[in-house]
C-alpha cells in the first residue's frame, strides 16, 4: 500500500504520520507538497496535523484553497482512504467532505494529553481491527477541536452509524461526544485525536496502530477481489 502524507505549510504532524505509515506500520509513504496537483499512484492518502497557514481566518479555511485539494476530493470520489486527523479534520470539514464545524475548546484552553475513546462503530475500513464499544487511549493536541454540527446533522450521522469515535469524557465540549466521522461512502475519516502518536507502547499506548491496520487490511481485501 503507498500512502500520500499531504503537507501543508505549518503542518507539524506529518512526520509522525509518516513513520507510522512507514515504521510501525511497514508500507510505502510519501511527502506531498500541497503545491502538487495529483495524488494519483497512491492507494490511501492522510492528512496530518498541525497548523496550517497558521490558522488565520479559520482552522483549515486557507488549506481548504491549496493545489492539491482537487486532487484529494477525486481520491475521496474513487473510494481511496483518506483520513484526517486534527487539522486534517478541520479541512476535510472546511472543504464539505465532512458535515460540521470546529469551535473553540469549551474552556478555551488548548489541550495536550491522552485521552479514553469509544469505538463507536466497528464496520468501516478505518475500523474493523476494533471492538465495538472498546476503549482505547489516544493522545489529542488541540484549541479547536470542539466539533459542532446542527441537530438534523447530528441525527443523520446517528442513524448512518457514521460516528466512528466519541470521547469518554468529553475534553473539550464536542457535540454528541463526538471524536471521528466518516462520510456517507464510509471512505473519508475525520478525527481529532492522534492515532499516529499511538502507534508504539513506549509512546504510552499502541491503540492507534490498529487503525492503520485496518486500513492495510482492507486495501488488501479490496486487491484480493479484483483478481477473483
């Protein structure tokens, strides 16, 4: 599997990302300029955290904008895995891939610590090596991650089984408890915790290689089919 790590300016997670991908995981990764136009040759793509454009106007309001964003709806549209975690949440939802908004943490302080999540729905593809209902601890890093969405919203992300992940205690007043969603094909994943900071016992958990690993496995199973 090659994986896309995109990068923007004031990314600061894309090299956590890349070592987890290509370390702990043991598959092909890939710096991608947010300058670049095309993501084509890569089976899954991931878009790190950090601070891009240093979060002026809105946190990912600029990213949003960047070259390499038409590219990444195109791989979202053919089904590849695309995964954003922190800020990379917050662009997948400034660019409409993901339903909702991020607010300020509820304290209006940012937050830096592990954290206990529920695995919410174990039958997506970011998902499959979980248990429904687990705990599991990963690490958050955010002063945004207050994610919001109206109660319709709230509602049909309930009754799709689109919630992937909810906080246990919810740290920084997300609506629902909400810490990951998927899109409606299933393909996209926005979370704001770091599963990439979790890959290795000596980081003090490995509950986030898991999900990589349940992405690897569903490349393989979807390669598998094709050459039935």
């Amino acid at each position: 599997m090659k994986t896309a790590v995109i990068v923007f300016p004031g990314s600061n997670c894309d090299a956590d990302m890349y070592h987890a991908i290509r370390d702990n995981l043991g598959q092909e990764a890939e710096f991608i300029w947010h300058e670049e136009k095309s993501l084509d040759g890569f089976d899954a793509v991931m878009i790190p955290g950090g601070f891009s454009y240093g979060d002026y106007l809105r946190t990912g309001a600029i990213a949003r904008f960047s070259r390499i964003m038409p590219a990444l709806v195109q791989a979202a549209e053919a089904g590849k895995p695309i995964l954003g975690v922190c800020n990379g949440f917050q662009i997948l939802l400034e660019a409409g891939l993901l339903p909702g908004a991020m607010l300020r943490n509820r304290g209006l302080k940012f937050i830096c610590r592990p954290v206990e999540l529920e695995v919410v729905n174990n039958r997506t593809l970011f998902t499959s090596l979980y248990e429904t209902g687990e705990t599991i601890t990963i690490p958050i890093a955010h002063g945004e991650g207050n994610y919001y969405c109206d109660e319709t919203t709230l509602s049909a992300l309930k009754a799709a089984g689109r919630i992937v992940f909810k906080y246990r205690d919810n740290p920084n007043g997300s609506v629902g408890d909400i810490a990951g969603i998927v899109n409606e094909k299933g393909n996209v994943l926005g979370m704001m915790p770091h599963p990439e900071r979790a890959v290795d016992a000596l980081l003090g958990s490995a509950d986030g290689l898991r999900l990589f690993q349940s992405i690897l496995k569903h490349w393989r199973e979807s390669r598998a089919a094709l050459v039935r």
